[in-house]
C-alpha cells in the first residue's frame, strides 16, 4: 500500500510514564559543533511510536536515535526531556528546551513561532484509521459530519477540521485516541501513517483498518528557537553529515526497515 519504505520492523513497545532521561554523550572531529556547554535539550512527545516511546522503561524510537547522533556529531551530550506536544513549542520559546524532535510537521503557522532544520523525514502523510465494521468511511471527504479523533496542536487536527468533521476531539496522545476509537465514541482517527501502521502491526488490525488515500504532508524536521540561527546552522550541518557517513540510514534502517534507494 505504501511500498518498501513504509515497511516497520519494529519490535512491540509498552507505553509508560513520561520521565527525563539523558541521553548518551560522544565526541566528533566534525565542523559542526554543540553549544558552548556541550549540552543540548531535546524534547519530545514520547507516546508516538515509532519516532518517540516507551521499551522498558526506557525512551526510545526514530526521533530519539537521531537527536542523540546529531547532538553527538556536533560534539555535544543530548539531555532529554519529554512532555505534552502542545508543551513543545512555549518550553523552546521559554527556554526549558534547546531542540524539539517529536515527528513535528513543518507549517507556516509554526515557522513563524520556530527554526526549523532541514526535513529529516518525509513520508510521514496522514491516514484515516476506523474499526473493521465501519462501512461508512472510505475516504477523506467521508469524514463530513463525523466525530474524528487527533492528537491535540498537530496538522492532523486541521485535516480533519477542513474534511468538515462535525467534532473533532483532541487528546494529549496517540494512545488515547486509539482508546476512544476501539471504544466508538469517535468515527475515526487521523494519524501520521508510520505511527498507525505501527499501531495496527501490533494487533490493532484484528479490529482496526487504514482507509483512503494518504494525504501528504511537507516532512518532519527538527525544531529550534526562532532566532537561533547558530544552532539551525549547527543541526543542518550535523544532520547532513550523518546521511553522507551512512550513519542516518543505519538509524533508518534500526526503526523501518531497508529504505530501498
């Protein structure tokens, strides 16, 4: 349905409590450099998997394999903390966290709130998920006049709103829309398709399905406080390094599977 890319060989991961961990230090020869006291703060929604959960007590996935490698190209120690999606943006503004790296959707409304780096990951389109039964909606425009569930400040909200969703309820994670959807108080879910199809791998297909056309969107990128152009500077440096030392596609490869370039 999605091709090789989209192909998740994932190990199952249990949804846990959120607390900070900090991630492990490294050093590099690289130009890119970390800030002046070695420390980056990462932050991150961690019940999205699989760019950001919970294994055993610890955080894991995609977004965080990546961070940890960017910040340890530029010489630095990643510092993670994990909090609310809509919390990501005011702690950079306020200053509690230095990157966000939470599978965040590049838009014009948060380019003029944040940096952003270059795309990290662009396969991330948006899906529709409803149980097995429903034979009602088979597309986008089929949302009309349902009760749609999405994470709250994401652009699956404004998906589901311009479908014309009669409601659209938002919840603080994946998780909990899931819950409502299995529990039919909303028609349906609109999700970025790695998490759902990672969702659905996990058994969720015995009563859950992905229906329509997946509806793109520009990428995932990581994000900086806007007048931080030293560390934007910094992160795209560091990011490009790792695509052309192999180490990015060696991350890819951990969460999804050969890419197929």
């Amino acid at each position: 349905m999605f091709g090789k890319k989209w192909k998740l060989i994932l190990a199952a991961g249990a949804l846990a409590a959120a607390v900070a961990v900090t991630g492990c230090g490294g050093s590099s020869s690289s130009g890119a450099s970390a800030p002046a006291d070695g420390i980056v703060r990462v932050g991150a929604e961690t019940t999205y998997p699989p760019f950001e959960f919970t294994q055993d007590d610890k955080y894991v996935g995609f977004d965080i394999d990546l961070a940890d490698a960017v910040v340890k190209q530029m010489g630095g120690k990643m510092e993670f903390k994990s909090m609310g999606f809509d919390a990501l943006i005011p702690a950079l503004q306020s200053g509690q966290i230095d990157l966000i790296a939470s599978g965040m959707d590049v838009t014009p409304e948060r380019e003029k709130q944040v940096a952003f780096s270059d795309i990290y990951f662009d396969q991330s389109g948006k899906v529709i998920i409803v149980p097995k039964d429903n034979d009602q909606i088979h597309d986008w425009a089929d949302l009309s006049g349902k009760v749609v569930g999405a994470q709250v400040g994401t652009k699956q909200v404004e998906f589901a709103q311009e479908a014309g969703a009669s409601q659209v309820k938002q919840f603080d994670s994946n998780s909990q829309a899931f819950m409502e959807l299995n529990a039919k108080t909303v028609d349906a879910v609109v999700i970025d398709a790695p998490v759902g199809m990672y969702y659905l791998k996990q058994g969720a297909d015995k009563d859950l399905k992905i229906v329509g056309t997946p509806k793109e969107s520009v990428g995932f990128a990581f994000a900086v406080k806007k007048d931080n152009k030293e560390l934007q500077d910094k992160v795209n440096k560091a990011l490009k390094e790792l695509k052309e030392n192999g180490t990015y596609d060696k991350i890819y490869e951990k969460w999804f599977g050969a890419s197929g370039k």
